[in-house]
C-alpha cells in the first residue's frame, strides 16, 4: 500500500465505519525498551514449559515402563501412542482457540490457552492408568496449540519490524531452554536414592505447573495487540494503549520519538468467516500457502518423528541407562537454543530467503551425513550427540522461522488462524504420523530401521529449503501491513498481493 503521510490531528479518526490509523507506523517505529523486554517474558517464557514438558516425557517412557511406576505402560506407548496424542491435541488447539483468537483477540485467548495448559498437566501428574495418562497428553497438547496461534500473533504483531525476526526466532527457541532445563531435571527425578519410582516423574509434571503459574503472573501485563484492536471496532482503546506506550519509552529513553511514517485506513470489522481466510491463504497466496506447508511439514517430521525416540535410541543402541539419558538430551538442547540465538540476527540482515533455505538444507544435509555414520557403526553415544547437535543448530533456527514466516506474510486479520492451520495440518503430517511410525523404528534395534528414521526427516528438511529458496518471501525489516494488505483495507489503498 502507498503510505500517506500522518493527518494534522491525531492518528487515530474514525469516520463511516472506517478507520485511519497510525498505529502500525507508530509500533514499527519504537526502540527497544522495558516494554519489549515484558511482552518477551510474558508470553516467550511459555515454550520454555513446552520444553520442559516434552522433553521429560521423552525421558521418563524408560521409567514409566518399568515395574512400581505406578502405571501399566510400555516405553513404545509413551514415545509412540502418548506423543501421537499430544500433537494430535496441539494440531486440534491450534484450530480450535486460533479461530478464537483472531475473533475475541490475543490476550484473552493467551490466558485460557495457558490455563488449559497448566491444568492438564496437573492431571497428567495425577496418571494412575495408561487411559488417563492419553487423556490429559492429548488435553495438554489442545492449550499448548492454542498458545502457538495466540502468542506468535501477539508476539509478531507488538514488536517493531527492525527486530520481529530475531525476536520471533530466539523465542521460539526458548522452547530449548526448557528441554535443558527437562533433561537435567530428570537426571535428578529419576534418581530412586531421591525419590521412589512412581514419584518422581509426577514431580516433574508438577514442578512445569509452579512455573508456569509464575508465567501467569507475569502475562497478565501483557495488553492486547493494538492492531486487533483497530480493525475490531477498537479504535480509542488501541491510540489510548499506543499513546501510554510512546510516553514510557519516551522517558526511558530520555528523547522524544520520531514522527510515524505513514497511515492505514480500513473498514472496522468485529470478525472474520472461515470462507474468507481459506479464499485468501489459497486463492490470494498460494505460493505463500505452498511455502508455509513445506516449513511445517520438514521440520515437523525431523523434530517429532525423531526426538521423541532421542532417548530410547540412546537406550537401545548404546545401552546408556535409563536415569542418564537426560545427560545426553541436555547437550542436543543446547545446541536447538544457540542455533536460533546466534543466527536469529542475520533473518533481519541478510534476510529471509537466504537464511531459511540455507538452515533447512544445511540441517538435511547433516543429517543425511549422521544417518551414514550411524549404519556404518562409526557413532558412539557421545559422537551421536555431537551430530545432533550440530544438526540441530541449523535446524532449529529453522523450525523457528517456519512460525515466524506463517505469522507475517498473511493478512493480520487471518494471522492467529493461518499459524493455527499451517501448524495443524503440517504437525499433523509429521507430528503425528512421525511418532507412530517411528517409534518402532527407533525401538527396534536394527540399525537400518533407525537410518531410515534419520533419512526422512533429512529428505523432507532438505525438500522444503527448496522450495523456501523459490518461495520465501522478503520480509525482513517490513511493516507486516506491507507484507500482507490487510483485508479490512478501503478500496483507494488497496493494490494487487504480492
């Protein structure tokens, strides 16, 4: 759209039903502040849980199955039949509370989801059969699906465009901390000389709630996206929130702010039918449909296909005891976390297209490399690791990029429900599926089975670096309104999509 310049009078008119805003300019134009940094914490922190919990599932299935754990269950059905649920409810929450959030908007939505997330993780703690350990898997993948379409629309749509992509990026990672954080933790709740068998994996469970109730505390700071607010009939409200805004960090920073560069005007809208999203994700984007599939469908597939069975791998081929799995995952995770921390910057320099593709390919690449090294029998347990995390580096500063690219190249009115379908359907292909299958690869003890495992997630990595190379879109350092025309926008603005 032609920017035009700031009206005399205050950025924010409403005339007919339609209204001309500088918001999106104003929130792009801000510095780094206190404010930023809370937004951050508020809702980043999240996917440290998300770690947390994941990765003590994947080390407790050793635990669960054995004898006094106080369930009857098998270490194939926790990495397998467990971990399918789990995405299978983080596939339906996503659908489910994404078509909420861009309805009711991000910050009611962001605190349900996560108060569903805390409560089934309560009662996965609570496990006393195989039944009610599914249940609540599956209920606690529903809210932690929610928080990924409400938190990366909210996260994306309040930090400025100079610094969306490493933002969106070491966020998402964060999700790493929290499996260091789950790895070491159950080196210790798995120890029998500190708590007995069928208690320290409910300690685990219970520890995730505490903090998480911590994150609840502090997300209740967290203001709603004044671009919601603007298109939902809540003009006053979003130049009222924009204006406190400007002024703190206006003192934090000891300067007055630069004038916006430009406004928007739209026709208000209270909401958005599903016909209208599919129309413009299919008919008004499909290259950028296509391409969100890709990036969701590669790193779905390495991720949930192949770490879940990390330890069971670990287990199998090496024999590497139970309790001390957790010693080995915490080094992979680490290098998930300095990958989108290191290279988080150069998506905002040197660009999209070139980072995205280069991080998948790369990461494919790797991995087919480890898979040889593996059916040679040239790994041991720590040379395996040493593979993955180099592996993982690359491929999880990709895996991140994959929301971060589904978040802003559509339109905002569509945002929370375009990252809630591409993560369902592309989680869904590799998330669930991926466990089923290769839970009994992984488990089986014959190497080929374990190299396949370790050559589709390669060639499906490899597949959408491809197709990024082609279609990613140019989108760092843009508005996300030049990056996707809202729909809402008046007919004199509009122009063809990109």
């Amino acid at each position: 759209m032609t920017a035009k310049p700031p009206p005399a009078s205050a950025p924010g008119s409403v005339t007919a039903g339609t209204v001309t805003t500088a918001v999106p300019a104003r929130l792009d134009r801000l510095p780094w502040s206190r404010w930023h940094w809370m937004i951050v914490v508020g809702l980043g922190t999240v996917w440290i849980l998300d770690g947390l919990e994941v990765t003590i599932v994947g080390n407790i299935a050793g635990r669960l199955a054995e004898p006094g754990s106080g369930l009857h269950i098998t270490a194939a059905q926790v990495t397998g039949t467990a971990a399918a649920l789990y995405v299978a409810g983080a596939c339906s929450g996503a659908l489910f509370f994404g078509w909420l959030t861009d309805r009711h908007g991000r910050k009611k939505l962001f605190m349900v989801t996560l108060a569903v997330y805390l409560g089934a993780t309560a009662l996965t703690a609570l496990s006393f059969e195989a039944w009610w350990f599914f249940l609540f898997r599956f209920l606690t993948g529903f809210g932690i699906g929610g928080e990924y379409a409400a938190i990366n629309s909210a996260i994306d749509e309040l930090i400025p465009s100079t610094y969306r992509g490493r933002v969106d990026l070491i966020i998402n990672g964060s999700y790493w901390l929290g499996a260091i954080g789950g790895a070491l933790l159950s080196i210790v709740m798995l120890d029998t000389g500190i708590f007995p068998t069928d208690v320290g994996w409910r300690l685990s469970f219970a520890l995730g709630v505490v903090l998480g109730l911590v994150i609840l505390l502090v997300r209740r700071h967290v203001p709603e996206s004044p671009r919601w607010q603007f298109i939902h009939g809540r003009g006053e409200q979003a130049e009222q929130l924009v204006d406190e805004v400007e002024r703190a960090i206006e003192r934090e920073h000891g300067r007055r702010l630069p004038p916006p560069r430009g406004t928007l005007t739209i026709h208000q809208r209270r909401s958005i039918g599903f016909g209208l999203i599919a129309k413009t994700v299919f008919r008004r984007y499909p290259r950028r449909a296509v391409l969100g599939l890709s990036l969701f469908i590669g790193q779905a597939f390495l991720y949930n296909a192949i770490t879940f069975g990390f330890g069971t791998i670990l287990i199998t081929f090496f024999d590497v005891p139970t309790g001390h799995t957790g010693y080995y995952f915490a080094v992979i995770a680490a290098g998930n976390f300095l990958g989108p921390l290191l290279l988080g910057r150069l998506f905002d320099t040197v660009g999209r297209r070139i980072m995205i593709s280069s991080t998948y390919l790369l990461s494919g690449v790797l991995l087919f490399g480890t898979a040889w090294l593996f059916g040679r029998g040239s790994l041991t347990a720590t040379t395996l690791t040493a593979c993955w995390c180099v592996v993982l580096f690359f491929a999880s500063a990709g895996a991140s990029s994959a929301y971060l690219t589904v978040s802003e190249i559509f339109p905002m009115e569509t945002r929370a429900m375009a990252i809630a379908f591409f993560y369902a359907i592309g989680t869904a292909a590799g998330g669930i599926s991926g466990p089923l299958v290769f839970a009994d690869l992984t488990a089986s003890g014959v190497v080929s089975d374990t190299v396949l495992a370790f050559q589709v997630g390669a060639g499906l990595m490899c597949a959408a670096g491809l197709v990024a190379a082609f279609l990613a879109v140019k989108a760092e350092r843009r508005s996300l309104e030049d990056i996707a025309e809202p729909l809402s926008v008046t007919p004199e603005e509009r122009r063809p999509a990109a």
